[in-house]
C-alpha cells in the first residue's frame, strides 16, 4: 500500500439525514491504513434541512467539517484538504448521476484525489471495507489493468448476500432468472473464497474507482438523472480495457432493495425512470442490429414486469408508469421529467 494516497469517499444525500448520519457514525471510524481520507457528502437540494441537521450533529461529535455553495466547488480552497468532511450544497436536486459528478469533480480538482469512492448513503460499511477494496488495484497480476473495485453487498436487515448481476438485464428478470441459469450472477462459492474476481458487472450501491479512469471514461451520464448510470458507466470502463473487480472479503450492507421486495413495495416514479432509462441505455450502449435484438428482448420483457407489478407488488399504477416510462425513453426523453 502506497503511503499517503489520498481516497474521497462520495456520499449523495436527498432529503434523507437519517440514513446519512447512520452511514456517517461508521464511516468516520474506517480503517484507512496509511491511506489518506477524505468524506465529500453532497446534499442534492433538500428541502428538510438535511445540511443543518447533519452540520449539528458532527459538531457534536467535534468533527471538523467545512460547507461549500456548489458555485464555489471550482475555486478549489486549500483549506478543504484540512478538513475530515467537506458538504456541498446544491442549489437544486440534479438526479443521482449530477449530484454524484458534483462531488467527483471536487475531489478529483481540490482533494487530489487518487481514487474516488461512491457511497449510496442508505448503506453501512464494515471498519475495513475501504482499505480491502483498495488492496485489489495493487494486485500483483491484475492490479494495474482494474479500473473499479467493488465490495460484497449483503441485506441490511437479513444479512443475506445481495447476488452480483452479471449481464446487462435488468434486476428483476436477474432475479426471476437466477434460478434457473446460475452465471448470471456470481456464485455463492465464489463469494466464501473471498478472492478478488473480474466480472461484468458491480453493486451500485458502492464502489471504489481510480481517478485515472474518470479521465479516460468520463463521468456518470446524466442524462439519465436516476437508474442505470451505474450501469452504464461500469460497461464504458469494460469497453475501455478496464477491469471491474468484485472483493467479496470487503462488505457492506445495503438497506433499500431487499426491503422493498420482501415488504412488496414499489415507487411508481422509480418504475418510470427505470424503464425509461433501460431504452436509453440501450440507446447509448448499442448500434445497429445488436441494438434492434435489444430492443426486442425488452418489449418481451414487458409481460414479465406487469406480471411482477400485478401478482407480487399489487400495483397497477407502477406498472402504468413503468410503461408510460418506456414510451417516453423510445420517443427519446432524457434528464429530469416526473
């Protein structure tokens, strides 16, 4: 391990100070090694006082943080190296993909940063998560072919591992069909050898990226303002030569996703940007007849989630909006709508 590299761990909060300072309470008591550390948590436009409420609460627990207007974040202050927690705050909401590129560009232009982490904020992270993800870039074999590492990702609430998808589908049909073909996520038995794996795809929820990659690929396109930039970014790394690496000894714990499907919940307006953004992903990604078979494969697939939204969630209006969402991503919308 390289003395002094410097990480930035990236956490987008909206409207959700809760789970923003449960994620803080460990993520302020990491083992960082010889690394240095730096947490960036950018504040998309809340409107429920996040900003004031999380500043209160790290002054109680004597941390010395600094807050930045998101007009300010290219005047790159030397004095915001010095401090543990640098908040920014964003005039409005830019969708996951903006608020994210926000705090990437910060620490990359006035941290130095030589890698970058990118935290969901409804997660927690076991003490040596950081460290056990950058130890994969200084493999011995693979080490300077990796563009991103990714940790195990388990349920918040049952402990069960969260699978790794590894094809460019989306997550429910994964689901429904990982019982039948098992490679479309990695192994159970992959997972206990805790080896460092190269897959095709990581968790969204966190993962650890060279700086030198953001470079080469760029940044989270926003023009998808929620779902699938992940996605889609983890496949433009792939593209560029790039390996994303999969740490199964470094884990944390992911609360939305299982809760939701055990519980039988589903957002409408997510459903929306979810198949919007699944045709706009196949947009970006894919040209001439690939594109047609993909398109294809995806208004297949829409019996399947109205099935999903009708027998198991129980709710006609998120299949309504999924579809409406569909249209609109073939009719070419992007950005912010609903």
């Amino acid at each position: 391990m390289k003395v002094g590299q410097r990480v930035s761990i990236v956490v987008l909060n909206w409207n959700n100070w809760r789970d923003t300072i449960f994620l803080f309470r460990r993520l302020l008591n990491i083992d960082c090694d010889k690394l240095t550390c730096f947490i960036v948590l950018v504040d998309n436009g809340s409107t429920d006082g996040s900003v004031d409420i999380i500043s209160k609460w790290l002054d109680n627990y004597g941390i010395n943080y600094s807050i930045i207007n998101e007009d300010d974040i290219k005047s790159c202050n030397e004095n915001n190296k010095k401090y543990r927690v640098v908040i920014i705050k964003n005039q409005n909401n830019y969708g996951y993909a903006g608020g994210m590129n926000r705090g990437v560009k910060f620490s990359l232009q006035c941290l130095g940063a030589d890698y970058v982490a990118l935290l969901n904020n409804d997660i927690s992270v076991n003490k040596d998560f950081l460290v056990t993800m950058y130890k994969a870039f200084n493999h011995i074999t693979t080490g300077k072919y990796i563009g991103i590492v990714g940790p195990r990702v388990l349920d918040f609430y049952t402990g069960v591992e969260v699978g790794q998808p590894q094809v460019y589908i989306p997550l429910p049909l994964i689901s429904f069909l990982q019982r039948f073909f098992r490679t479309l996520v990695v192994s159970s038995k992959a997972y206990r050898k805790h080896n460092y794996i190269s897959v095709n795809r990581l968790d969204g929820c966190c993962y650890l990226v060279m700086s030198k990659v953001f470079n080469d690929v760029g940044f989270l396109k926003e023009e998808y303002f929620m779902y699938w930039e992940d996605t889609d970014f983890f496949l433009r790394v792939k593209k560029k030569g790039y390996l994303l690496v999969f740490a199964p000894v470094s884990v944390v714990r992911h609360k939305i996703g299982g809760a939701n499907i055990r519980m039988r919940r589903i957002n409408p307006r997510a459903s929306y940007y979810f198949a919007r953004n699944m045709i706009n992903f196949i947009k970006f990604n894919y040209n001439n007849l690939e594109k047609y078979i993909v398109y294809l494969g995806a208004i297949l697939s829409l019996p399947v989630y109205l099935c999903i939204n009708l027998c198991y969630y129980r709710n006609i209006q998120a299949f309504k909006c999924f579809l409406f969402g569909f249209i609109k991503g073939i009719l070419g919308e992007t950005g912010k709508s609903i």
